[in-house]
C-alpha cells in the first residue's frame, strides 16, 4: 500500500462506502461477535448446565465443525441463488438457532444448537467477504481491511456483551446475538441488492480442487495449525483465568481491541516494509512465546498474555486472509471456501482437546501444544516459502494496491 492510506478520505477510503457494504459489515460484526460471545460465560453455562470444562468447549467444536464443512456448501449455495439470498439465508439460521440456544436444558441441546448456528455463520460470513469486496468502493485492499475492522470489533465486543447479559443469565447473550442479527437481516433486506451471478456456477468439489494449487494449499495448512493455537485462547483461557464474567469480559475486550487495531493499522504497514512472508512467521513465533508464558506463568500474567496474544493474532488474521485470496488462480470465493475448510477444522479440535490434554497431563501443556502448532504454522511458511513467492510473482495483482503481489517477493 505503497503512497496509499486505506483511512484516507478520497474515493477510495475505507470510509467512503455504499450503504450496502456498511449494511454488510455491520451484520458481519455481529456474526463475529458470536465466536467470543459465549467466552466470559463459559464457566456460568458448566454450572447452570451442570457440565465439565470439556462437555462445555463442545459448543466451540460443534459450531467450528459444521463451519468447516459448510464452506464446501457455500460457494455452491451462492453461485445458485446469489450473494443477497445466501447473505439472509444464514442470517435468518443465526436468529433462529441463537434463540434456540438460549432456551437449552441442557449442554446436549446447546452443543447441537451451536451446530445450527454454526451453519448459519459459514452461510454468512464466507459470502459476506465476497459481497463486501464486490461492492466496496477503493477495490480489495480496502475491501478486506474493512472485513478485518468488522472482524476485530466484533471479537471485541463479543465478549463485551456477553459478560454484560451474562451477570444476570448465561441465556440472556443467546437472545441478544438473535436479536442484533435480526436487525441485520432486516438492513441486508433494505440496503443490499442482488449482485450479479458468477458466469460459473461452483460444485461442491471445487474449494477441494482449489487446494490443489501449491501456494494455496500451504497457507491453508498453516493457519490449519495457527487456528489451534487461537482457539487454545479462546476457548480455554477462561477456565484457566477462572474469573467472574465481567472481569472475563474485560480481558477479552482489551484482547479484541489490540487484535483489530494490529489487524487493520499494524499489519498493513509491516506488511509494507518487510513483506508478507516474514511478518507471519516473525507474529507466529511471538504468538508461541506469549502461549509458553501464559501456560506457566501466574494469574497476573496469564491476563496479560491473554491479551498481548491479540496484538498477534489480529496480524495473523489479516496476512492468511490476503494470502489466501491472492496466492492462487482460483475465484475468490472457491479460494476462501477451500482455505476456511482446512483452517475451520483446528478451531473445532482445540476446544475438545485442550481441556481433554489437561486431564491427561496438567494445565500447562494444552499450551505447550499450543505453542507448538504455532511455532509448525511458522514452519510451513518458512519451508514452503519459495513457492508462495513464485506463486505469487506469476499472478496479476488482486488487490487494488501495487504490493499485493510484492509482499511476497522477500
């Protein structure tokens, strides 16, 4: 982004947007807000629901693994019906399964209505990154970097609201999420028109296929293994900090806040004087050290890490997502199904697993894998550097910036 500030005023400002994209990113917020919605109100959902640690992280696993196998769904979804539709299709799954959830007697029916909300949300939030990039104004660059605004305030705020309808009930931030989506769903209705359908229409098998390309396929193993890592924190932490919903709530907020301010204003300008490539394998090694001292340091500095670890992951998010859409040949929205696929998966298997390692083993090593997934994250762009670099080189720039390509060329 050479000479070019995405927050600059002129036509292509970030800010400078049709209603529609606003409509869009607004409701993306709120899906986003869903992930951290439940994390201060985990502990109080094991008690009201008599459950474990590990019963509880189920509504991590259910949610992320019907995600993952929904992305195969979703670019044959929309490519049939349009974004608009796919868009209101899955918010309108959100608002029913949302308010499904908050009305369970048990961790059974919250787990499975998790699930459903998990179909949902992959309708809706693989489809609004292409929507929003088809219809903003200034191209890709400020196209993703408003996805990522959304995404970063919305696991922000997430954990915000939910500690805040969760003092007086652990159902009240179900209603809550039901509700903001609804509203959603009416601005999507009001706002947003149909975009035209791609010539193509997209099978099943084509973000399979996708993943046959070299470059692709690597970045999509190693955020498979940065995504534990990330919901290892999510998902896991509040048991360890073992705090009331609203100092829970705190933490997080603090933790969404440093994950969209370095994954909008921080990564961008890294990215711009040392390349891609090396700010992901620089942020991933740091994640790791952060887990290794959250693991084994005092309460004091487990809230600290926690936190800290947003300033990583929000750098984490904004390079895999700019990878992922520009290293291959493959239509954006085959290109994210594909990469959501294999990285959707890590975000279902640390939840069950993290609490199952500390049973087996001790409250440090969930982190100690943690860190080690981060660390094999790392490691996959490092070996397969080469590739993404020729990879990239070969293909026209996809962003409207002059080093969309040359972030790669270290």
């Amino acid at each position: 982004m050479q000479g070019e500030d995405p927050f600059d005023q002129g036509a292509g400002s970030i800010l400078r947007q049709p209603k529609a994209v606003w409509a869009t990113a607004g409701a993306s917020v709120v899906a986003f807000m869903g992930i951290g919605l439940v994390d201060p109100i985990l502990p109080s959902i094991a008690k009201g629901l008599e459950a474990t640690p590990s019963q509880v992280s189920l509504l991590f696993t259910s949610y992320f693994l019907i995600t993952a196998v929904a992305m195969l769904v979703t670019g044959f979804v929309s490519s049939r019906i349009g974004g608009r539709k796919t868009l209101l299709a899955g918010l309108a799954l959100v608002v029913v399964f949302a308010a499904l959830s908050g009305t369970s007697s048990s961790v059974g029916e919250l787990v499975g209505f998790r699930a459903g909300w998990g179909l949902g949300n992959a309708l809706f939030v693989s489809t609004a990154l292409a929507v929003i990039v088809g219809a903003a104004a200034g191209g890709s660059s400020a196209a993703i970097l408003l996805y990522e605004s959304a995404l970063g305030l919305g696991m922000a705020c997430g954990p915000l609201v939910g500690a805040l309808l969760g003092d007086a009930s652990w159902r009240y931030p179900f209603f809550g999420t039901a509700a903001l989506m609804a509203i959603g769903f009416i601005c999507i209705t009001a706002f947003l028109k149909e975009q035209p359908r791609p010539a193509t229409k997209t099978s099943l098998l084509d973000p399979i296929k996708a993943l046959g390309h070299g470059g692709l396929a690597s970045v999509a193993t190693s955020a498979f293994f940065y995504n534990y890592s990330f919901f290892t924190i999510l998902a896991f932490t509040p048991f360890v900090l073992n705090m009331t919903p609203y100092k829970s709530g705190a933490v997080f907020f603090a933790w969404g806040l440093l994950l969209a301010v370095f994954s909008v204003l921080v990564a961008p300008r890294l990215q711009e004087r040392f390349g891609s490539l090396k700010v992901l394998g620089a942020s991933l090694v740091l994640l790791a050290v952060d887990l290794l001292v959250l693991g084994y340091g005092d309460h004091t500095t487990a809230i600290v890490c926690t936190i800290v670890s947003g300033a990583f992951i929000g750098m984490n998010n904004t390079v895999y997502t700019e990878l992922a859409l520009g290293v291959s040949d493959a239509p954006r929205p085959v290109a994210s199904a594909g990469y959501n696929f294999v990285r959707w998966f890590a975000a279902a298997a640390a939840p069950y697993l993290a609490p199952k390692i500390e049973e087996w083993s001790d409250i440090h090593i969930p982190f100690v894998v943690a860190a080690a997934t981060a660390v094999a994250g790392a490691v996959v762009v490092w070996v397969r550097r080469a590739a993404l670099t020729h990879e990239a080189e070969e293909l026209e720039p996809r962003h409207a910036t002059e080093d969309s390509v040359a972030v790669f060329a270290d």
